[in-house]
C-alpha cells in the first residue's frame, strides 16, 4: 500500500499498486472503528492480499484484506520510515497507470523489505544502511528505468559522442560532451560512476560514493523526470 487517507467518518481511502493491475483506488468502508474486521493493516508499507469489489465508481471497496508483509522493523525505524515514505511517493507520482509494471512493483517490494532489515545493505548484518541516500537513489535509478524514463550515461545525449562526458542535461535526457555542455551541469566521473554502477547492481548493493557526487546524481535523476515525465519528486533523503 503507497497512502492510506481518512475518508468520512469511519472510511479509508487507498492508493494501492498491484503486481497485475499497477495503480488502483480503493475505499475501506468502516475500516476506521475500532472493531473493523481489517485491524490495523490497512496502512502504507504493508503488503496485502487484498478482495476487492468494482462497481459504477472510480474507487473499489475492500472487502477482506490478509497480511503478506507488515515490515515491522520498518515502523520501529524514524530513517526507514521516512525512507520508505519517499519511496512509496515516487512510485505514486511516477507510475499512475493502471496497467500492470511487473519490474517497478518487484522494485518496490524489494526496497521495503530493506528497509525492514530483512538483510543488509552493508553486509553488516543491520540493515540500517537500506535507508541511506545511495540505496535511496539507486531505488529512484531502477524506478526511473522500469517507468521508461532512464537517463542516457553511455553516450552524450546529444550528438552520440562516447568520449569526454563532462555534464548532465535534463533536457537531452542525460550526460553530454564538452561540445554539448550548454545549459548542461557538471558531473562528476564519480557521480556518473554511481549511476551507471547502481542500475547494474542489486538494489541491496547500492555503489557507495561522496556526497557530492550523490546530490549531483540526485539532480541527474530529477532533472530527468521534471522534463520527460513531467514528474517532481521529493528530495531523496
């Protein structure tokens, strides 16, 4: 579940994102009194196997609801919580169809259970790492490329050049050359390093970089989606 709003008195609106039907709306009806058959489980991060019914309206009705995932270690977390928060509003701003995107809705099960601790993005065995601001972008990266607005880091977006990539243009889409740097912003080989590494690697093994270099890929990402998806994200962390 990305957002849970209270609807009335006693209702809950839903925006859910499903492994076969992509976005949904639902409404749980009386799920706000404190007997309501649905507990406490119809809130952000879990993951359900929701019944639902789809009459003349926009919004379908809940009619039961099993847990598959609460994410408990989530919820005892204030950076995994915000994290996940961020996540789940990505994937509300960027992926609004209600067609089914096998790989975004993987992706974000995944991050969850990251950020939940059920392994390490460290290899430390905490956890805690799922949190940060690398896995957080790298999370946007693959976001980006299952959504079909990937930013172009092999070749200059502009004129093809493989050589000399010097900046970033969110208006071309991706890095560009010297000789197509106008209104372009510097990026770093560390910076593009990161993005290009990310994208290859598991989610769990999120490439590590300065803080620099990750704020000038955070500006790639977003620059990105404002102009080709029409779409403006929180910050990442």
């Amino acid at each position: 579940m990305l957002r849970s709003i209270r609807y009335g008195e006693a209702d809950r609106v839903l925006h859910l994102y499903s492994a076969t039907r992509g976005r949904v709306g639902a409404i749980a009806k009386g799920s706000r009194r404190p007997r309501s058959r649905f507990g406490g489980r119809l809130e952000p991060f879990f993951r359900l196997d929701l019944v639902l019914h789809e009459g003349r309206g926009e919004l379908a009705t809940v009619t039961s609801a099993s847990t598959v995932a609460a994410h408990p270690g989530l919820r005892s977390s204030g950076p995994a919580l915000m994290a996940a928060a961020r996540g789940c509003d990505a994937v509300l701003r960027l992926l609004d169809s209600a067609e089914a995107n096998t790989p975004a809705y993987n992706l974000l099960c995944r991050y969850l259970a990251l950020l939940d601790g059920q392994e390490s993005a460290r290899g430390d065995g905490a956890g805690d790492g799922a949190a940060g601001l690398s896995t957080a972008l790298a999370f946007r990266l693959k976001l980006a490329l299952a959504a079909g607005f990937s930013p172009e880091l092999v070749s200059c977006a502009r004129c093809g050049e493989s050589d000399g990539l010097v900046g970033f243009s969110g208006a071309a889409g991706g890095v560009v050359c010297a000789a197509c740097e106008q209104g372009a912003f510097e990026l770093s080989p560390e910076a593009h390093r990161f993005m290009v590494e990310a994208l290859g690697s598991p989610l769990a093994s999120a490439p590590s970089a300065s803080d620099r270099a990750l704020r000038q890929a955070e500006r790639a990402v977003s620059e990105t989606l404002e102009h080709h998806a029409h779409v403006r994200l929180r910050a990442a962390a």
